[in-house]
C-alpha cells in the first residue's frame, strides 16, 4: 500500500508515462456524483441516501472492508469491446456506458492507495496484503521501457503476462486501485473528461441526455466514444429489446435456445459468441447494471419530469379557477382552496380551509362536497393520529404540530368509530394518490369538468409507481361500466391487438385505464356478467 511520499513517488511515475485514471458508471451513479462533488465510495453513496446502481459484490466489498473505498482503474475496459476486431466476444465495461477520465493528481488528495492484482469482491481478499508495495513493482506493470515520447508508455499488461510477471500473486488479473479519501469522494475536479458509449435512447443520444438533463461542470468535456458500426448497432439492438420489453429478463443463465424470439440475430450471435468465451457472468452483470441504472433511471427520471411539469400546470389551472369562484366567503370557494392547498402538501391551509368550509357547507346544497371533505379529513386524520405530527414532504426538517386542531375535527363526526373506521394504528402513511384523487373529484364537483389533464397525470403516475396496482385498477373500472371479460378483450384486441391487460405495455395500459375511466357509470342487475 501507499501513503505519504510514496503516493507522490507513484503520481510522478503516472504523470511521466502519460497515464490516467479510469472510472466506469451508470447515468444514475453520475447524477449522484455530481451532486456530491466527487466520485464516492459506496458507503458514501448509501449513508447519503443517494441513487446508485446495486452490483452482486456489494455484500462481499462489505465484508472485504472495501465499501469506504473509491475504486479507479490503470485502463479503459470498454476499448476492446468498442475497436478491437475480436471485441465481437466481449463485454462491454459492465459497471457503466460513461466513463470518467481522472488526472492521476487526485490521489494526492488520498490519505492511502492500494493498488490489488485482483479485484476487491474476491474471496478472502486482504487490501493490505494484496496490494503491491513499492513503486518498482507498479513499473513491471507496464507494457514497455520508458521511451520519451512514446505513446506506448501507458500500456498495462494484459492478464496471461501479468501472471508470468508476477508469480508471487498466482491469481493476477488486471490492476485495480483502491483509495481511502478524508470525505470518502474524489474530488470532480480531477475529472478531465467524460466519454459515452454511443446509445441511441427514446430517440437521443445518451451523451445528449447527460448534458440536457444533468448540471455537467462547463469544464470537462463530453465526448461520445468512438465505435465499430457493428458494435455500436449490437448497443441499440439491445436498448431496443430493453424498449420493447420494459425488462431486464435476457440472463445467460438459461440456455441459449431459450434466448427471447425478438431479440435480433446479430445480438444472438453475440451472446453465442460471449458464451463460448466463459463471460457469461460479465455479459450478465452487463445487462443488469446498464438497464438498472441508466435505461430505467432514463425512463423514470424522463416521466417524473413530464408529471412535474403537468402538476404545476393543474395548480396553475387550479389557480386560476379559484379566482374565477365570485363568492369569496362561500363554502364552494374555501373547499376548491383547500383543495388546492394540498394538492401543494400545504396542509396546515388547506386544513384551516376546509374546516371554513365544512362549518358553512349545507348539506342539501353541497352534500356531495361535504362527504369528499369529510373523507379527506377522516382519511388524513388517521394518519395524523397515529403520527402525531406530519412531517412535510422533502424535508427532514419542517414538521407542523396537529394537537391544536385535531380534537375540534373530530366534533365533526357522531363517534370515534364514525371517524376512525379503521384502526389508526395501520395508518403509517397516507396515500398522497387517494388524497389527489379526492381533490380531482372536488374539482369535476365544483365546474362540472370531464375527464381532465390532472387525472391524467395522476393515472400516468400510478402505472409508474405500480403496474400491479393499475392492472386491478383496470378491473375496478371495468366492472364499474359494466363490462365483462369478454368485452374488456374484444376491446383490447381490437385497440392493441392483445388480449389480456397484463400483455399491455406502459403507455397502452395509461391509455386504456383512461379511457375506462371517461366511461359512465351502468347499474348492474344480479344477472350481469362481471369482469374478472
């Protein structure tokens, strides 16, 4: 291992081969990178709550006491998949399409380096026995002598040489860099470049998704990675089966026979061609890792914008509505605001609002109004009970005491058991969909509106958040018009040309549920049919 004037030693000899630094991720380990300033262990990224992608040695690199550490490599191991004419048996680096290139100055900033011949999720590994420990021994790494001006300085031996280089270390493999820093990060400002692996996703390049939708620092470049067309056609034959079947379920642990039909023949004959190199286990890593943490980070993060944007126009609209009600100090106008109010997690108005407007509702008139409020509040009160404050969304910080007013709700209803229907105690968290839902039904209430943009949203959001949960929705609303199994497929073989709500993909099941719910109401008789 090295520490103090050796790492200084070890940085002269990188700097003077012209070597630098590399560090493989997935788009979603690079959002939380950036935000970190750095480039962290994996504790780090676990005790700051951020995203990252989980990798099979997670549970080993914990009990190899290298979870602190921040991993960086002596060479790009995405180049030989990328240009080289035998990369056609190959993986690309399975721990991300995005690649960081360091300034070997950065270890400067570590506090040790260790520098392993086998990797930290290894068996038994012992970073401090593993590791190589004077700087005459980091020399036999390379390819070649020093030569001045060569370009050839910063080649690292491959595998089989390694071995016969050093024989003291039986299970050489390619060099690996461990680092102990005082913040647990690199800093990013060491980072020289981005490269990218050349995906074409939902339409873009994914070096184009990295800096439209991440705050890239202005100083380091981005640049795509060059690449064979063949190579870089298998990557997008892929993110098209990814597309196709919202899954990761293409896993080397069946038999090549039972590889998906739809895959193409060119990525088939690459699988064939990974499987008779014994990297089964890499191309597996591969695809878990890529569609984990950038394809669906992609997908997620791209839809979580969309819904954003599509809430903050309903509170506009909602707004705007509001203003349009002329009796301010009618029961209408203190509920559409409360309603507002929560749509916002404003809870402390939106309470005060709707206890306005439940003293002024009267029942003949606003009935309907006032069985919503009292559910928004029963449902919520539940929570409050059993919580004792409520704790506002995105903070860990802001808390609003319910004490005060809960005792006067509580007036509202005959009995305890009228208010509370279930017990509290089950209430730990309160859907914030059933309490949108409530407010969606205030408003169609309030301005007799069809289905609108904020139900849209809100539906959009549920199929997002659980497929299984709008699946059953699915059957719900069928029932509620009326419709029976036989119907439900006949409509959807004649819409998507498939028969059952579980074939449908993301889109299509928005869409149908959507269109169910634009439906009317049918009294069904005990001789109807019901879906099922």
């Amino acid at each position: 291992m090295f520490k103090g004037n050796d790492v200084e030693q070890l940085v002269k000899l990188f700097n003077q081969r012209g070597v630098f630094l590399y560090h493989a991720c997935q788009l979603a380990d690079l959002q939380s990178y950036l935000s970190l300033g750095g480039i962290p262990s994996r504790a780090c990224l676990e005790n700051s709550l951020k995203n990252f992608t989980k990798f099979d040695t997670d549970d080993t690199d914990k009990a190899n006491e290298v979870w602190g550490k921040v991993f960086v490599n002596l060479s790009d191991f995405g180049t030989t998949f990328a240009k080289s004419p035998q990369g056609d048996s190959t993986v690309p680096n399975p721990y991300g399409p995005i690649l960081l290139k360091i300034r070997p100055e950065s270890l400067l900033e570590a506090l040790d380096v260790a520098i392993c011949l086998r990797s930290a999720g290894a068996k038994n590994f012992n970073r401090e026995a593993d590791s190589l420990t004077e700087i005459k021994d980091v020399e036999r790494l390379f390819v070649n002598r020093f030569e001045v001006g060569s370009h050839k300085n910063s080649l690292i031996k491959f595998r089989q040489k390694l071995k016969q280089e050093f024989p003291e270390f039986p299970w050489a493999a390619d060099p690996e860099i461990s680092c102990t820093f005082p913040n647990s990060r690199l800093p990013f400002s060491y980072v020289d470049s981005i490269s990218v692996d050349p995906y074409i996703i939902k339409g873009n390049p994914l070096t184009l998704w990295m800096r439209s939708k991440l705050n890239l620092p202005n100083n380091v470049k981005v640049r795509e990675r060059e690449c064979l067309v063949t190579r870089k056609n298998l990557l997008n034959d892929l993110v098209v089966f990814f597309d196709s079947n919202k899954t990761s379920e293409l896993s080397l642990q069946q038999p090549i026979s039972n590889l998906p039909s739809n895959l193409s023949q060119s990525v088939k004959n690459w699988i064939i061609n990974v499987s008779n190199k014994n990297l089964k286990y890499q191309f597996n890593r591969f695809i878990k890792y890529l569609y984990n943490g950038t394809f669906l980070f992609l997908d997620e993060f791209l839809y979580e914008e969309a819904i954003e944007l599509y809430e903050l126009e309903q509170y506009e609209e909602c707004l705007s509505l509001l203003d349009s009600i002329t009796d301010k100090d009618s029961p209408k106008f203190y509920q559409f605001r409360g309603f507002t109010n929560a749509w916002i997690a404003n809870y402390q108005d939106a309470i005060n609002d709707i206890s306005k407007a439940a003293e002024l509702i009267n029942d003949d008139e606003y009935y309907s109004l006032a069985e919503k409020c009292k559910n928004f509040l029963r449902q919520y009160l539940k929570y409050v009970k059993a919580n004792k404050e409520i704790q506002m969304p995105d903070s860990t910080e802001e808390s609003i005491s319910v004490e005060p007013w809960i005792e006067h709700l509580e007036n509202w209803y005959e009995s305890e058991e009228d208010l509370y229907e279930d017990s509290p105690e089950s209430f730990s968290y309160i859907d914030p969909y059933d309490l949108r839902q409530i407010i969606i039904e205030a408003k169609q209430d309030i301005f007799n509106d069809e289905l609108t943009q904020l139900e849209i949203s809100l539906y959009r959001r549920m199929v997002l958040a659980d497929r299984e949960t709008a699946i059953n929705q699915v059957l719900i609303e069928m029932n509620r018009i009326g419709w029976n199994t036989r119907q439900g497929k006949e409509y959807l073989l004649c819409k998507f040309g498939k028969s059952s709500r579980r074939q449908l993909k993301k889109e299509e099941l928005i869409e149908f549920l959507l269109y169910l719910k634009g439906q009317p109401t049918k009294q069904l008789s005990p001789y109807d049919d019901i879906a099922f």
